[in-house]
C-alpha cells in the first residue's frame, strides 16, 4: 500500500506510531491509500485516522494501519460477501470436543466439522508422512550399506578359507553343507548387528515421544503391540532378506569351488 | 582312464591311459616328477575328481558316474586324506578337528569323542589345544587322524588313501601318519617325493607325462 496526506472526509482508519511518525499524521487526520503499486489502476481511496495504536504483532520497522473489512474490500476493488473460511470453536467445560462438533454438524450439516484430535490425526497421517519417508529412505540406505559391508566381509573371508573348504569338500562335507555354512555365518553377523541395532533404534523415538508426549503435533510412534509385533516381523524378514543377499555371492563361490583345482592351487602356492 | 583338463591353450591330458588295481589293505607309493600327474591321479582315486574317460570302480562298484552328493557321501564314510597343507581349522582345537568329520558322518556324539580322544592318544596328542599351537609334524599327525576315522565309520569300509606329501621332509618315518594306518589294515596310497617316505611302500608306481612307466612290488 502507499500513503499521502490528504484533506477530505472518509472511512475511519488506525495506524501504528511509526507509520504516525514518519508520515507526519495525528489523529483526526486524513490518509489516502491506495491497493497494490502505485501504478495500480484501482482508485485510491481517502481514511479519517480514528487512532494510532500499537499492533502487538508487528515488527520493529513496519508501517501498518488495520481498518474494517469492508473498507479493504471497497479499497481493492471487491465485494464483501462476508464468508469465512474456518471458524474456531470452543467446547463446554466438561462436555467435549467430540459432543460440541456432533451438536454443530447436527444444527448446521452443510458444515465440515472436525475436532482438534481428528486434525492431529490427519496431520499424523498426511502431514507427517515425510517423516516416514525419511525413515525409510534412511533405513534403505543403512541395510543397502549393512549388505555391502557383510556380503564384502563374507566374500574377502570366504577367499581367505578356500583350502579348507577344499579340505572339508574332499574330507565328505556336501555341497550344500559348506554353502549353509556360509548362509549361517551371513545369518549370524546381520542378525547379531539387528540385536544391537533393533532396541536402540526402538528407544530413541519412544523417548522422543515421551519427551513431546504434551505437544498433540508429535505423530505417534509407540503405539499398540500388535503393530509392534508387525514391525518385529517385518525388521526380521528385512534382516533376512540382508543376509541372503548379503550371502549369495560367497556362497555361489563356495557351492561352485573345484576340490581338486583349488586343493592343487593352494598347495603350490 | 584319463583326464584331461580343458585349457585356453589346449587341452591338457594330465592322465593318459592310467589302468591300476589297489588291494584291500596294501600300501602304495606314487612318485614321479612334478606335472607327472600323480597328484590328479590321487584326486581321481580318492573320488575328489572324475575321469575324462574311463570308469573307477571302488569295491567292484562303478563310482565314475555317481553325482556330486554320493561322491561326497563316499568320501565321508570311506575315504580319508591327509592334506600336504593339513588345512586343519584354525579356530577348533585338535579334538574338535578330529571329531568334525565323524559329526557330519552322522556318528553319535560320545562315540565319536571317544574315537577322537582314541586317535588323538594314538599320535600322541593329548589334551584338546588349538592347531595352531602344534608343530608341523603335530599338526600332520592331527590331520591324519581324519583316515582312520573314514574306516571306523562305515561298517564295511576297506580303504583310505592317504596324500603322503604330508611325511615329505620329515625325519620321523614313524611319526607317519600311512605307517600307522597301514598297520592299522588300511589301504594307503602315499604320493610323494621323499624317496625315504617312497621306500616304506611295498608297491611303488612311477609316473610320466600322464602315464605309469613302472610299478613294482617289493
């Protein structure tokens, strides 16, 4: 908005004591405003300054002046239909949310009503789903990351052992058998780092939301132990997952290894 | 029988025409110069590699043509070895070593202490301690207590076989591990070259370029 002294009556208007200051106004005086930039080609339009007044939200260089809505709306061109977007209610002492919204949408059905808990939830569901997002592509990246560090540890370890796989292959050990112990040993290193990783990524985000239980906005991580058990279930099929593939590549090495040309490669060697 | 391994410059025949009879209970030396091919013709004997053509017959029975599983299963019940390396685990002690093989053979488990505290006793090995901690001759003399234990296992078992290499340079003949197995009833094929570890053998075979060129009983 831009701002000039002028000398003709017209609605009434308040300002704020910088805007007072620097404009050289007082109360009584005359202000014209005009919507948008000064090449705008709504007409201005001339305010009777009613006060000046502190604005308990304003920042320390703002110039701001409040006036009625409907003067605004003559101001900038636009009809005043007088409809609001949302409406804040307040319940009874003692009665609820959830009586208050049912006693609204039965006077007025053509309204939308919801209480506080019912928006917390859907911000839980809609607005806090990047969280989730993040969680999983954090969770992604660490088993990727597990997998390669195990299926590496396994392959260098499995290479080092070759003659003996040979040895025990010639001394009878089936085929199957020493690719099982390979698997095993996948099975145990992913799932003694799940053991220790499991409870403490468990904790961090129960604390967290003990810590903020007060703020409705935390979107619920502990809940039932029917979908901890969910969980449970899908971090061990995760973990399994890991270990086989982390696994396929030594044992692949293992299952196909030559008895008789590695045992004559190791023994030369 | 043959073998004859496919190579990026040519196949290489490292048996050719290899026709040989081993006797339940008898002591055979194999020696010969390097890439003779004694080496692959204990791998063929000892059912760890398969003949290119020509059949192996264990106990009157075809074996060439088993699969993958029943050669492994022969080998655990019938056949031992004794590795030039020992490839023993480092991470179990002797006795856990000795008794490996008899617990994937199926042998229930306070036969098979018993017979790994026996052979163990038997080379002079006495309490359980890591390999690690042996000398070498020890740990060959660890290693060795897997044949016997392929005879002990199976009811009907008649033959092990033995890669000799593990006596070669070593003073001790009657540290050897074929010794003992040999006076123990068990056939022993030793490949080797030690002409002391050869000597001890009452049936020597000479091998070259694939082929025997002398076999000889004493």
């Amino acid at each position: 908005m831009t701002c000039t002294r002028v000398a003709a009556a017209a609605p009434a208007i308040v300002i704020n004591r910088r805007l007072a200051r620097s404009a050289h106004l007082a109360t009584g005086g005359r202000l014209q405003l005009r919507c948008g930039d000064k090449g705008s080609a709504l007409p201005p339009a001339t305010f009777v300054i009613s006060g000046i007044v502190d604005f308990p939200f304003d920042d320390a260089g703002a110039r701001t002046a409040a006036t009625s809505l409907d003067d605004i709306a003559r101001l900038c061109g636009e009809t005043n239909d007088d409809r609001s977007e949302i409406l804040l209610v307040r319940s009874r002492a003692g009665a609820g949310a959830g009586v208050a919204a049912a006693a609204i949408h039965a006077a007025l059905p053509h309204l939308h009503v919801v209480t506080n808990e019912e928006l917390v939830e859907r911000f839980s569901r809609v607005e806090f789903s990047y969280f989730r997002q993040i969680s999983v592509v954090l969770a992604t990246v660490t088993l990727f990351f597990g997998f390669l560090l195990i299926a590496v540890l396994l392959t260098v370890s499995v290479n080092q052992r070759l003659g003996e796989v040979a040895a025990l292959r010639a001394l009878g050990f089936s085929r199957w058998r020493v690719v099982a112990g390979v698997l095993i040993e996948s099975v145990i290193l992913v799932f003694t780092g799940g053991l220790l990783a499991i409870p403490l990524g468990r904790r961090c985000p129960c604390g967290w939301t003990t810590s903020c239980g007060r703020c409705p906005a935390c979107p619920p991580i502990c809940t039932s132990s029917r979908s901890s058990h969910a969980r449970s279930f899908c971090t061990s099929r995760l973990l399994a997952i890991a270990a086989l593939a982390a696994a396929a590549y030594p044992m692949r090495i293992v299952g196909t290894l030559p008895i008789a040309a590695t045992l004559r490669r190791e023994v030369v060697s | 029988m043959s073998r004859v391994f496919p190579m990026a410059a040519g196949p290489v025949a490292a048996l050719r025409d290899v026709s040989i009879g081993i006797a339940e209970g008898e002591y055979l030396g194999v020696v010969g110069p390097s890439g003779c091919g004694k080496s692959t013709l204990l791998h063929v004997l000892g059912c760890v590699d398969v003949p290119t053509t020509g059949p192996i017959k264990f106990q009157g029975r075809d074996v060439s043509g088993l699969s993958d599983s029943d050669r492994s299963r022969l080998r655990l019940r019938e056949i031992g070895f004794v590795f030039q390396r020992f490839f023993l685990l480092p991470m179990l002690t002797a006795f856990e070593n000795v008794e490996l093989p008899q617990a994937e053979a199926g042998v229930a488990r306070t036969e098979r202490r018993a017979r790994a505290r026996e052979l163990l006793d038997f080379v002079g090995l006495g309490p359980p301690r890591r390999p690690s901690s042996f000398r070498a001759v020890r740990r060959r003399d660890a290693a060795g207590c897997d044949c016997p234990r392929a005879r002990e296992q199976a009811a009907a078992a008649a033959g092990g076989r033995t890669d000799g290499r593990a006596g070669s340079g070593d003073g001790r003949a009657n540290h050897l591990p074929p010794d003992r197995l040999h006076a123990d009833g068990t056939s022993v094929v030793v490949v080797t070259h030690d002409p002391a570890v050869a000597s001890r053998a009452r049936r020597l075979i000479t091998m070259r370029d694939g082929r025997i060129v002398e076999d000889s009983t004493r």
